[in-house]
C-alpha cells in the first residue's frame, strides 16, 4: 500500500473503525513485525490512531477522523513502515499495567506479562504486607517498579540496571508518577550495594541467546541489545538471579523470572528446578515463580 493509497482511505474513513482497518492493511502489506505492546497489526493500528487523537475520550468513534488527525495518522504509519522502528520510540510512550511510560531507544518497550501478577498484588503467590520490600531487577524504562508501587502502595520498591542511560529514563519516569520517596534507583549489575531483604525478588532479565540476536526482526533491532541478550545460551542473567537471590529474600519471600520464549528449553536445562510456570489471561508466558524455600532447595542440590 503506498502513501497516497493509504491518505486516501484515511480521509475518506466514515469512522474510527474504517481509519483503524485502512492502518491495519498498510501495516500487513508492508509485513510489519509486532511484538512491542501489541501482537497484531489491528491493535497497533487502533493504538496509533489514539495517539493521533491524543487519547481524547470526547471523540465520536463512529464519525470520520478529524482531518488533522488522519494526516499524523498517516506521518506515523509511514514513518513505522520506512524506519521498522517499533510504535512507541515513534510516539514516545507505552503502557504497561494501565499505566503511561515514556520511551525510547534507551530501554526496551514495555510488554511484559508480569503486568497481571503485579496488578494482582503478587497474589497467590506473596501477600505483601505495609512495610515489604520489592527488588525489580534490570529495570530499564522502570515500568514494573512504578506498577509494583502503584499497585502495592504500602511497599518499597528497590530497581536496578547496568545502563546509566536507561536509569535516566527511569528516573524520568519515577518523576511522572511521582513515586521517589518510594521507587529507588540503582545502578548495579543484578542486585543493589545493601544488605536489604525483599519480600519479593521480580526480574524480565535479557533472555535472548546469541545465536538468536543474529536473526532479530528489524523492530527489535532498535532496543538496545543490553537488554535483550542473555549470553550463549540465552539464560545466564535469569542463572544469575537464581543463584544470587536466596540471600536477599526474606524466609517467606518468592521471586519471579521472565524467560520469555525459552521457557521449555530453561525448563530441561533445570530438571530439579521445582518452578512454578504461570498462565496468563491477556497473554504471555515464560514466567516462572519459586519461593525461598524451593530456591534453597535447588541450590542446595546443585
């Protein structure tokens, strides 16, 4: 679909459904790669039109898109298909949890399935209670930081990353939600410099091998690979974490790993690893939770 074909649906949509199908067709011609807060080209299409609109709730969905509107519509669809930059470096934000963030191409974009769990307070898994603390390992826009504080807010929220430029957009991030006397930031590899013990260990750690950062799609070429690539086999930082974690958790505390598609390789690879594997309702896998003592009881035996 060419530019002019696309401004000519667009202006000629006789509502917000049409201009959202007349995006979703440009994207599918153009073989877009989603994956970065959405999983097909109709949600990223609806989601692109909203920005345009700026998320007002005062428009009529069922009337033909301002045409202002329609016109950034359009700038932002050709501009997601000649650079294969994902939406939100394009737009400048994403969601995570119901909350807005800002990003770019220092952190990833937001996506992960921990989003429920976190919603639901930890629960079944931990009841936290006033006073707890959360460690959020390798932070990046610091989006499971703020939505554990926003969602738990009688919680304290430690949150670590290697980069110093994606703790800047943490940070700014942090600010926006106006949660600093209750999100700390650190820049460390994997756990803080304290002897602070948490009541909940949560991390989407890289987790993509080598081997298969070399057959990226364009879009996921654009994060920064720091934060996509976990070593040879894909699995070293979620290794890591297992191995550092049981000091820092407190006797009835858990923690959490995203492994993201690895999951059943990661799986094999630890037979004696008594995990639990989520299940999500909106989607997603390859978060596994153990509680301290199960982790003890790996470690313990090698």
């Amino acid at each position: 679909m060419t530019r002019t074909e696309l401004e000519k649906r667009l202006l000629g949509a006789r509502d917000g459904e049409a201009a959202v199908a007349a995006l979703a067709d440009c994207f599918t011609a153009h073989e877009l790669t989603f994956g970065h807060g959405t999983d097909n080209a109709g949600d990223e299409a609806f989601w692109l039109l909203r920005h345009a609109q700026g998320w007002r709730d005062d428009l009529n969905w069922s009337s033909p898109p301002e045409r202002d509107v329609a016109l950034a519509a359009l700038d932002l669809a050709v501009r997601r298909v000649e650079s294969r930059k994902p939406l939100a470096y394009l737009t400048g934000e994403a969601w995570f949890a119901g909350l807005r963030f800002k990003v770019d191409e220092r952190v990833l974009v937001p996506r992960s399935p921990l989003a429920e769990v976190i919603e639901r307070g930890f629960a079944p898994w931990c009841a936290l209670r006033p006073g707890d603390r959360v460690l959020d390992i390798g932070t990046g826009s610091a989006c499971i930081a703020i939505a554990v504080a926003h969602y738990c807010p009688d919680v304290l929220v430690d949150a670590t990353d290697m980069s110093a430029a994606a703790l800047d957009v943490a940070a700014e991030n942090v600010a926006r939600h106006a949660l600093g006397p209750r999100v700390r930031l650190h820049r460390a590899d994997l756990f803080p410099p304290t002897d602070v013990r948490y009541r909940v260990i949560v991390s989407n750690p890289p987790y993509v091998s080598a081997r298969e950062m070399e057959h990226l799609p364009p879009e996921y070429r654009h994060e920064p690979a720091l934060a996509l690539e976990g070593g040879a086999s894909g699995f070293e930082p979620a290794e890591r974490i297992l191995r550092g974690a049981l000091p820092r958790l407190t006797p009835d505390g858990c923690v959490l790993v995203e492994v993201g598609g690895g999951a059943e390789a990661f799986a094999e690879a630890h037979p004696r690893l008594a995990a639990t594997w989520l299940a999500f309702e909106r989607g997603g896998d390859g978060v596994f939770v153990l509680t301290a003592a199960e982790l003890e009881e790996f470690l313990r035996a090698g």
